[in-house]
C-alpha cells in the first residue's frame, strides 16, 4: 500500500466542505426537529452545542492538530478556549461505538422523529430531508473521513482511536 503525506495544517477547502457536510447535518436535523415545537428545537441545539464543546474539551485539545487548521477546523477553535493537552494522552485513548453514540444521536433523532411525524402526516418536503439526512450522515460522512479527512491526517499515523475503531477489519488482515 502507498504511503500517503499527511497535511501539516489542511487546505481551506477541506474544511470548508467538511464544516459544511456538518452545518447541513445540523440544519436538516433542527428543522426536522423544530417541526415538533421550539421547545425541542432549542433542547437539540444545545445538544448539539454541548457535543462541540465536548469534542473540543476531551479530543481537540491532545490532538497533533491543536493549534493548527485540522480537517474540521477544530484545532484552531480549540486553542481559544483550551489549553492544549498531552498529545500523547490523544494516541492512548480508546474508542468504542458507545463513545460515539452521542455524536449518532445528532442524526438519528431528527430521522427517528421524521419517520414518526411522516406516519403522523405525510409530507414530501420531510420525506425529501429524511432522505438527503441519511444520505449526508452516512456516504456524506463516509465521504468527508475516507477521502479528505482522515487519508492526509498525521494524528491517524500517531495513532487515533477513531481509526482503530474504523479500521479493526483493514488491520487484521494486513
């Protein structure tokens, strides 16, 4: 298999696409939400704010990308908030489908709940956001990790818990 660089600080319009990918993740995901009253809608955006600030508090911070322009952007937003961490604490942490659960959530309720509200009332508008959020959560995602993000990441040669927990098929048969 050939070696592939990694990028010291990703090109804008890596970041640009996958924040994007995101935002639409998101929107889709509030507006579909927000179909059952704001109360639930602005319960979902804090949750999704509390998984960003998570995401920068307990990986960004121990991440190579700290301080730098990762494929997310995250390194650098991190360094306003944060103090950077043990990059070496990154390399041993583990990950396990529980650990991304809540990240899920982010999608699987608004679909969940789209499904529920097209059996309530049928709407081509919803049937249309419940499709393209699959779409976007998963080949989107798929996409955005297989071939922009993750390829080029030099936190994945140092050792990512994210790629051990991908890629346990890839290394046991290499």
């Amino acid at each position: 298999m050939e070696k592939i660089d990694y990028y010291e600080n990703y090109p804008m319009r890596i970041v640009f696409i996958s924040n994007l990918l995101s935002v639409l993740i998101y929107f889709i995901g509030a507006f579909i939400i927000y179909q059952t009253g704001i109360i639930w809608l602005i319960i979902y955006l804090c949750y999704l704010i509390f998984l960003e600030i998570r995401l920068l508090k307990k990986s960004c911070i121990d991440c190579y990308y700290f301080g730098k322009s990762c494929a997310f952007g995250k390194g650098r937003i991190s360094r306003l908030f944060f103090k950077k961490g043990d990059p070496k604490r990154f390399s041993q942490k583990t990950a396990s489908w529980k650990d991304i659960l809540p990240d899920l959530v982010a999608a699987l309720v608004p679909a969940i709940t789209c499904v529920f509200l097209l059996l309530i009332n049928f709407n081509l508008l919803l049937l249309s956001l419940l499709i393209l959020l699959i779409v976007l959560s998963s080949f989107g995602n798929g996409f955005v990790r297989g071939k922009l993000a993750c390829i080029y990441c030099k936190q994945r040669e140092l050792e990512c818990p994210a790629e051990q927990l991908f890629q346990k098929t890839e290394k046991i048969n290499n």
